[in-house]
C-alpha cells in the first residue's frame, strides 16, 4: 500500500511571485522580528494558516483548544462546566484544570471533531454564568 502524502514531506518546489515591493519590505521586516529562518518558511506557514481556517469554515475535521477562565466559588459552576463537557464527550479529547489562584480556574479542553461541533461547546462554555473568558484556538488534525 502506498503511504499517504502529506505536505510536510513533499518535494520542495520553487516558484516565482510578483508582489508590490513595499508589501514585500514591510513582510520582510516583520517575520524578521518574529525570528523566521527563511522567507519560505514563512510564506509556507502563511498558506497552511489560510488552508486551515478555511477548513474550518467548509466544516471539516479540526483539532484545536477551548480555553477558559472562571470563578470556582460561584453556585454550581464546576458541575455545569463538567455536565457540558460529558455532553460532547464525543469531541473533548482531553480537559486540564488549572487553579490560577485561591478564585480562579484555567481550563483547557482539547477537542477533535467537526468544527461547528467545537464552535458549539465553546459557545456552551463561554454562556456559562461565571466563565470570564473564553477563547478557541484551533488547527488542523495534522492533514492539511
Ligand atoms: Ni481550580
């Protein structure tokens, strides 16, 4: 059987692009700041981004992180925070809690599955009365 191909392993290919060259002067100094090796490595990062979140918004399968904040003295929060995960026990891979200080929880709530699935548990969490913050930071499942 042949191995599948992914894009991180594929042959290197190189290609011209015409751009304006202030565009390119500004990108330059910018992934320069951000400590990139090569041009290529961050234009080949710019594009699996884009091929990523588009993903996301055509609704295949993502893997990402829902992470939140909350009071844990507030009535019942730590059981709804729990009934809501075992409800979409089918995407949450992995939950860690972290105790931030004597009030305050951190959770991060690893997920895998359809992206409206994981839209939907993060709007769950973040309506919950108690969660201060929530935020989804997502990427592929390792496919592009
Ligand atoms: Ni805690």
């Amino acid at each position: 059987m042949q191995p599948k191909k992914t894009l991180m392993k594929d042959k290197i290919v190189r290609f011209g692009v015409s751009l304006e060259k202030e565009l390119l002067d500004i990108f330059d100094n910018q992934i320069k700041k951000q400590k990139y090796p090569t041009r290529s490595k961050a234009i080949a990062d710019l594009m699996r981004k884009e091929i990523v979140q588009h993903k996301w918004r055509t609704g295949k399968q993502v893997a990402g992180a829902i992470v939140f904040i909350y009071n844990h003295h507030k009535r019942n929060i730590v059981d709804r925070i729990i009934d809501i995960q075992h409800d979409f026990s089918n995407i949450v891979v992995s939950t860690q809690h972290v105790h931030l200080s004597h009030d305050e929880c951190l959770e991060i709530v690893v997920v895998k599955g359809k992206p409206e699935n994981v839209e939907e548990l993060a709007n769950s969490i973040r309506t919950t009365k108690g969660v201060e913050h929530c935020t989804v930071a997502f990427t592929s499942t390792g496919k592009l």
